[in-house]
C-alpha cells in the first residue's frame, strides 16, 4: 500500500496528457479549435494497420514453435515434445504459470536450439518479419550472449548472427530497431560487467542498449551497478527489469543506482506514489507487457493491472510483447486487451504508439523523423478505417 504521507498515486491531480505539446496522430481537435476527430471503431483490424514499436521482446522467447521443431530436429536437439501442440504445452505457452521463476524455466528449452549461428540468425530475421508483418515499424530485440555458448560459439557470433537477420529483415520489410543485450540478475556480476563491455564494443554498430533481466526476487539491481556504471561512462542506452516479480525498490535501484533510462514492466510502480511521482516527472518509459505479467501472476488477471491508472495518471508508457512464443502475443494483441478490458480509446493508443516510438533508443534527429513519419500515417490509417465505416454505414 503507499504510504499515507506521500502523494497519494491513487487520486491523480489533473496533467497534461502524454500527447500535448508533442505530435500525436489524431490531433486534439479541442486544443487546436478544429472540429473533433471521426469517431472511429477499435478493431483488431485497425490496431494491426497502425505504425507500432515493439521496445521489450525477448529473442530466446520470440522463435516460432515450427522453427523450434525444425532447429532441434536439424541439430539433433531433444525437445520434451516432438510436435507443436506438445511443445506448447512444454514452454507454458499462453498459460498462467506458478511466478516469474517457474515462466522462466520455457527459456531453457527454446535456448537449447539457439546454440548456433544459424538457429540465431533465423529466430532474428523471423521475429523481425513477424514484427513487421502486424506493421510494428520500430523493434528492440534482446537477449543475453553468454546463455548461447554452451557449444562454444563466441560471443562476437553470437551478435553478428543476429545482428544479421534484423539487417536481412530490414532489407526485406523496412523494419527499424536493433539490439538490447541482457546483463542476467541471477548471475556473477561479473559476467553483467562482460555483457556491458560488449554492449559497448557494439555501440552504434546495432546495439542500442544495456538491460537487466533474470529473477528479480533475491537478486537486487544494485549487485549490478558496476556494469550500469561501464554502460553510463560510455553513454550507451539502458533499460532494467523492475517492479515485476518484486515491489517498488526494485525500480528506484534500478533509477537511482544504475541510472536506467527506462523501466521493464514497472508494474509495482503504483505501491510508492512518491517514486511514481519521480517516474513520472522525468518522463521515464514504461515498457509494459499485459499479458506476459498475467502469465507470470504479477497482477491478478488482466483487469488489475495498473496500465489505465498510469496512463490517466501521466506517465510515458509503451505496450510490448515480452515474448511472442511464450505468451503467445503480438503488439496488436496487447493493444486490443488495453482496449476491451482497460477502457483504452483510439486517441488512448495513438497516444501510447506515438510514446513508443518516443522511448525508442535512437538519436534525436532520427526520432524526430520517425516520429514525422508515423504522425502522418497514423492520421492516414485512422482517416481510412473512418471511410470505410462511412462506406458500410451508406450501404447497410
Ligand atoms: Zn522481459
């Protein structure tokens, strides 16, 4: 519960929306004096034609389940199961698991097939066709490097592989993004302080940041920071796992020891008002991931989760996958679950796309380009799902 003597999260002075001042694709017709824009209906239809970002994706549990089976067949890897309905089962896909531990153990299988260069660079290209085929424009794939030695692949393999597949895919479909390499909690720090040199070594050459990942109760941030202090000596982006499996401390080590630029998940948030207010003035993202804080009880059934409060309170958040396989998701269907059961309108989620595309680690000009660009289209997406509903309204 917060603390009664801080600001109290739970009833909200009135802000500016995310989106004022800034360009957001349907413009607030009030502020400008224009008359307001078509109402227009949500549908999956319409949320799969808008430009998205995809920031927290998880490579090791985004492959699809039919690569899976080919990779371990090829390699003579031993899945626990030999066919897709098997295998899901095996990985929890899409189920409630017992915490995030128990979610975590997926991991060991779909790692088990991606020991080689080849299963890398297709789990890279195809999560990125997928990206792009629901018209995500902006990906940031990660993953730890030293979890895919274990048949003596060097670690600068290990990058290239992938590396390669988002170029491949960005040839292909025009998707933008790049590479977030994980640091893990429940490892040496050590080895963080390995991952953040190598995040370094690839800055600018496809890396975009540094994260924390892993089991978070047990295993605090700050055991992290000297690697946190490598990456921020050297100006390199970075992200950090908090607030899912373990309450608000976790996010304010994550800020204030290892001066993370964004928040994974942060769903704890809500329980310390003060850091939320702090989370909030410093216009830090949340990168929020519905369904996958579901499946690993984080919250108590999609209906709890603090996504709308946040929103309406202020704060920058973006709507993510997590995993693909795992959760068996996609940015549209995150966005369509913020809609059908968190109340998110259509001006909402162009509001939490435009955050996306915002929180992206890029550099300025080439954010603000970007931002141009998906402004105007996603204008253009909604104008045409508004004539077509004219259309079918004439016509009925
Ligand atoms: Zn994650």
């Amino acid at each position: 519960m917060p603390d009664p003597v801080r600001p109290s999260p739970m009833s909200p002075t009135p802000v500016e929306s995310e989106s004022d001042g800034a360009p957001v694709g349907i413009p607030s017709a009030a502020r400008r004096g224009l008359p307001p824009p078509p109402p227009v209906e949500v549908t999956e239809e319409l949320l799969h034609a808008l430009p998205k970002t995809d920031l927290h994706c998880h490579l090791d549990g985004s492959l699809r389940i039919a690569t899976l089976l080919e990779l371990a067949e090829k390699g003579g890897v031993r899945l626990p199961a030999d066919n897709p309905e098997g295998l899901a089962r095996a990985i929890h896909m899409g189920q409630v698991c017992d915490n995030l531990e128990d979610y975590l153990t997926a991991f060991d299988i779909t790692l088990s097939v991606l020991q080689t260069e080849e299963g890398l660079y297709r789990a890279a290209h195809e999560l990125a066709l997928d990206a792009a085929s629901e018209n995500v424009r902006y990906l940031e794939v990660r993953y730890s490097p030293v979890l895919h030695e274990q048949k003596g692949l060097k670690l600068t393999a290990i990058i290239e592989s992938v590396l390669e597949g988002l170029r491949v895919a960005k040839r292909e479909t025009g998707i933008k993004g790049g590479v977030i390499i994980c640091g893990i909690r429940n490892q040496d720090p050590q080895t963080s302080l390995r991952l953040a040199e190598l995040s370094v070594a690839y800055k600018n050459k496809g890396v975009k940041g540094f994260d924390l990942a892993g089991a978070e109760y047990n295993f605090p941030a700050k055991d992290h920071k000297a690697a946190f202090q490598l990456i921020l000596n050297n100006n390199v982006n970075c992200t950090c796992h908090a607030g899912e499996a373990y309450g608000p401390e976790s996010i304010a080590q994550a800020l204030h020891y290892n001066g993370a630029h964004r928040i994974g998940h942060g769903t704890r948030l809500r329980e310390d008002g003060d850091l939320l207010n702090y989370v909030n003035d410093h216009r830090i993202p949340l990168e929020v991931c519905l369904s996958s804080n579901v499946q690993t009880r984080a919250v108590e059934g999609i209906g709890a989760h603090p996504l709308k409060f946040y929103f309406d309170y202020g704060l920058r958040v973006t709507v993510n996958t997590d995993n693909r396989l795992i959760t068996d998701t996609t940015v549209t269907k995150e966005l369509w679950l913020a809609h059908r059961h968190l109340g998110f309108s259509l001006e909402d989620l162009c509001t939490v796309l435009v955050s996306g595309f915002k929180s992206a680690f890029l550099p300025f000009r080439e954010k603000a380009d970007l931002l141009e660009e998906v402004n105007r289209e996603i204008a253009e997406v909604v104008a045409r799902f508004h004539q077509v509903e004219s259309i079918a309204a004439r016509t009925a």
